[in-house]
C-alpha cells in the first residue's frame, strides 16, 4: 500500500476530527517549494526540526509504543507542508513556530512545554469557532470568506496523528495490524485493553 493511500484511509477513519484545509492537502496532489512568500523555508533548519519533533513526541509520548520521534513524525510534517498545504496554513504553521522559539520552548521543562501548547490549544480552539461565526455572516450575506488558515497547533496536531499513524511504527506498534488480512467481519467485540486495528 502507498503512503498516499494510508493516508487517506487514515483521514476517512478519523472523520471529522481533520481539518478541510489538511483532506485537501492530500487529496489535491503535491506541490514543490524550498521557499514561499510566507517566510517559512524548506528544509527546515536543524533546530526547528528539533523543535517540530519535540512538539509532535508531547502530543504522542514514547510509552511501551513508540512515540512521534521514533516515527520520523517532524520530518513527515514538514514533507507535508512544503508539498501539500496552501500558503496560508504555511504561514500559520511558521507563526506558530515562531511563538515557540520566542517563549524558549526547547529550554523550557515538560510541564512548562505541555503548559504552553495547552495555551496554544486553547487559543486554536477559540480562533476556529471565531472564524465559523465569520464565515456563517459571510455566507448569509452572499459574500465569499477568505480564511486565514488552520491554527498552528491544529495543524500540528493533526499532522501528527495523520504522520504517526501512517508510519510503520504506529500501524504495526500502535494499533494491531494484520499484513495479509482474511475475510471481513463487520462487528468483531475487542477485549479489554486490545488496540484498535489499523487499516
């Protein structure tokens, strides 16, 4: 199975939980930039793929699974972003980025880093639901609504799940994984503390 194709099995299964902006980002096709007008520069400097991966292994932390820095998940987010989202979800994401380099956030402790990005969190939640309110006037008044692109750590987020779940580690580590699956069983009971399955 191609990596393309993981991807969109992974994003049908979550739903709702992604963003518009990100099921378009595979689904319309890769793209190729080493700079945009944004300011954000590919490939990402060392210290910023660092800061990209430190981000990703909070969201999903080595336990008795692989965490995001044993999946490659920062060099995944960045593929994605250079090839695959629009300028202005670029331009978030860089802003965002640069918000952590400005609070020190590699310096800082686990419970000052989980601490910042719960901020960060919070902060994405209430913009998305500002920019719903928005675009609802806008579309009652018969006006186009131009967004201003997904909140940083939505985006981060999301691209973390889709990266983690989509790699080796966490289809195979993180979820129980059958290479050659047999007959298909619509409504299988799971045990108690069994893993979901993989795609």
């Amino acid at each position: 199975m191609k990596r393309r194709e993981a991807i969109s099995r992974v994003a049908l299964l979550m739903g709702g939980a992604l963003s518009a902006p990100t099921m378009l980002a595979f689904l319309e096709g890769c793209k190729s930039a080493n700079e945009t007008s944004t300011g954000i520069s590919f490939p990402f400097s060392q210290d910023r793929q660092a800061l990209v991966s430190e981000v990703a292994e909070i969201i999903i932390p080595k336990t008795d699974t692989p965490g995001a820095k044993d999946a490659k998940v920062g060099e995944f987010i960045e593929k994605m972003l250079k090839d695959c989202y629009a300028e202005k979800d670029q331009s978030s994401f860089n802003e965002g980025m640069k918000e952590l380099e400005k609070r020190d956030f590699m310096k800082a402790s686990p419970a000052e880093q989980t601490k910042i990005l719960k901020e960060m969190e919070t902060a994405a939640r209430t913009e998305s639901a500002k920019a719903g309110e928005e675009k609802k006037k806008y579309t009652e008044a018969g006006k186009e609504y131009t967004d201003a692109g997904v909140p940083f750590f939505q985006l981060v987020k999301e691209l973390t799940l889709l990266g983690y779940f989509t790699s080796e580690a966490g289809a195979t580590q993180a979820l129980e994984y059958v290479a050659v699956p047999g007959r298909y069983d619509g409504c299988i009971d799971l045990k108690p503390g069994q893993k979901a399955w993989a795609m």
